[in-house]
C-alpha cells in the first residue's frame, strides 16, 4: 500500500491535493488518480494537507485517516469582526479563583496545541502539566529561593526583575510568581531539537488564546521561566527527559475578574515597502 489511498468512486480527478501538496510529490497520471511520485515518498512530512484540501472526502493518508479528519463545518465559521474582539480582548490573567479545574478540560485545554504549526510539520512539542495546586506552590517557592541567591550575591538582574519585592510579598503570603494560579504547564523539547523554540511558542499560543473560551486564564510565567533555565536545583526537580531543555511555561486557572473593555494598544511599529 501506498501513501496515498484513493476512493476512485469518491474522487472528481480535480487536482487540489496535486496543487496543494507543499512538496510536489503528488502527481495526477492521465486518466488515473491521485498518486506519490516514485521515490518521493521521503519527502512527504505528513501536514495532511491533501486529505484536507479534497472536498468530496476521497483522499486519505497512510498516517492520516480520513475518518480522524474531522470535516470543517461552515456553520462554525466566525466572521472578522468576531475574530478581532476575540484577539482584542484575551487577557493575561494575574488574578485566579483557587479552585482546582477540572482535569478533563486541562486534557481539553492542551489537547489543542497539538494541533498547533511546527516546523517541518515535526510535532515535537512535548507537555508537563502540573495538576496539584500544591506542586505549584512548592515550585514558586523554589523560584523564590533562586532570587534569594541572586539578590544576596548582588546580581543586577535581581533589581532589574524587581526580585526584592516578589521575595517579601512571597514570605507574606503573596504569590507573584504564579499568581497563586492552581496550575502550571511547560513545553520542552530536545536541546538539538532546531524546530522547537518557533513551535513550542506557537503551541503555548494555542492554549492562551483557547482558554478564555473555555472559562480560563492563562499567563506567561516568565519568573519561572528565567529561574527553570539557569537554576541546577530546580532543574533537577522538573526532572524533565534526558536531554529535553524548558522551553515556555504559564499559569493556568480560573480567573477572579471580569473585563469588560479592550484597552488600546502602543501604534503599530511597521514599514510598508
């Protein structure tokens, strides 16, 4: 069997998947169907652009079942308007309810950045969600604990990251860290992994922008961050695959507030050529 399985009685011979293909390895023989050019086969990377460019469902992938595409359907289309609010008013959130949520829709919440762009279609984002608020707490803590070293040793990037002031709300109870979010995922990747820090972004992007249709709130945990990629201890405490490096990471949880406006943004910096 080929890459390619072709439904003869479904397909219309009009060529999109030929088109559309990112490598050109479809080719479309005279009074014949769709068909993988012989020894093009390495080349493919498996985006599933063929079976999704196919509008009769006539097309499936060796690794890509037609019956697990799911068909896109037009009344869940949003206009541009929509789009713009929607983007206009996702917020970071700095303020969560402390109650657990649920772990079916965490699964639902990350699922979706599987679906997310990747270089070379190469899919390699991989996840480490923590559900136990008290696991979050403990690594704040940790965090907090590598600011201490910064600041008694004098390093100027501890005034920079105004960590002075996140260690005394910290010991007074006050979590600036994580926000006192009941949750935290990061993405890793292999350290030779060239693809990993574009898609590992865009991935975490996913989850951001999906979670407030979910009831959700999310913020980039960039004190986390900063301490997970330079820190030893807290390192060997997220004990993450043998040569996998820490790529993003954020806060999750339920948000406290409401917003109810789009507050504007610095002009555009751009040149049109």
């Amino acid at each position: 069997m080929g890459l390619l399985i072709v439904n003869e009685d479904k397909c219309k011979q009009d060529g999109f998947c030929v088109q559309d293909c990112p490598f050109g390895i479809i080719a479309m023989p005279e009074d014949g169907y769709p068909q993988v050019i012989d020894g093009a086969e390495g080349l493919c990377i498996r985006c599933g652009h063929c079976v999704a460019a196919c509008p009769f469902g006539a097309l499936s992938h060796q690794d890509i079942a037609l019956e697990n595409s799911l068909p896109i359907k037009k009344e869940l289309k949003i206009n541009a308007e929509q789009a713009e609010q929607f983007m206009r008013s996702r917020r970071s959130i700095r303020q969560y309810d402390p109650q657990p949520v649920d772990k079916a829709d965490l699964e639902r919440l990350i699922g979706l950045a599987r679906f997310a762009q990747t270089g070379h279609n190469s899919q390699t984002v991989a996840w480490k969600v923590y559900t136990n608020p008290d696991d979050v707490r403990q690594i704040a803590g940790m965090v907090v604990d590598w600011m201490r070293m910064l600041v008694d040793k004098g390093e100027p990037i501890a005034q920079i990251m105004n960590m002075p002031v996140v260690i005394d709300y910290f010991d007074q109870g006050i979590d600036l860290v994580f926000r006192s979010a009941p949750h935290m995922a990061l993405t890793h990747a292999h350290e030779n992994d060239r693809f990993a820090d574009h898609s590992c972004d865009i991935a975490a992007t996913y989850v951001e922008l999906y979670a407030p249709a979910m009831g959700l709130g999310t913020c980039w945990a960039g004190f986390f961050e900063r301490a997970a990629k330079t820190w030893p201890p807290l390192q060997e405490h997220l004990a993450l695959p043998q040569g996998h490096v820490l790529k993003n990471a954020m806060m999750i949880g339920k948000p406290k507030v409401k917003y109810f406006r789009c507050p504007d943004r610095k002009p555009l910096k751009v040149t049109w050529v």
